[in-house]
C-alpha cells in the first residue's frame, strides 16, 4: 500500500482525525492523549499505530513515557493529491457563477 493510500485509510476514522488536530498542538503524552476520548487507553493506543504505520505519527520513549509527535509529510501528499482537481472544481464553479448570473439577469427582465 502507497504512503497517501495508508494516510487516507488512517484518516478515515473520526477518531484518528481528533488525534492529529490535537497533535497540532504540539507533542504530547499518549496517556494525556486519551484522557477526553470515551474508550479504553488500549483502544486509542490502537487508533494510534495506524496513525504511525501511515507516518503521521512519531513517538519517542522517555522513561516509561511515550510522546507523540505529528509528522506533516504525509498530510502534504494528500494535499498535492488533492490540489490536482482544483483547477476541474474551479472550472465547474465559474460555470455554476455564469449560469447564476444569467438566471439572476433572466428574472430581473421578468419582473420588469
């Protein structure tokens, strides 16, 4: 499986999405880490594995300790990814503007 393949699968969970925005935030211990989710610290230990195995996640031992680190790289395949179909989006909402601008100046002369 590619790197964006594995970073689009990690990000499919709403759970593993609230995970990287609080890493955003900075490193943080993954027991501080669980503390606002409704589940088992096993469970979000899980949620983040596959955030590792994608390399949107770094962790780092300290004493008994394990930090977590928010690795951007793969976030910005995704968005070069993505990128690709801005120019198809922008094309299909400057047609959507000019078909609303003519329907707009249509009812303006009906009205008259």
């Amino acid at each position: 499986m590619s790197t964006l393949d594995l970073a689009f699968a990690a990000l499919a969970d709403p759970t593993r999405r609230r995970i990287v925005a609080r890493l955003t935030r900075g490193e943080v211990r993954v027991t501080d880490l669980a503390l606002p989710f409704q589940m088992s610290l096993n469970a979000v230990s899980k949620h983040v594995k596959v955030l590792e195995r994608a390399g949107l996640v770094r962790r780092h031992r300290h004493g008994r300790e394990h930090y977590l680190q928010l690795r951007a790289l793969p976030l910005r395949d995704i968005v070069r990814w993505a990128s690709q179909y801005e120019r198809f989006w922008n094309q299909r909402l400057d047609a959507l503007e000019v078909f609303l601008a003519g329907t707009a100046a249509d009812e303006e002369k009906s009205d008259d």
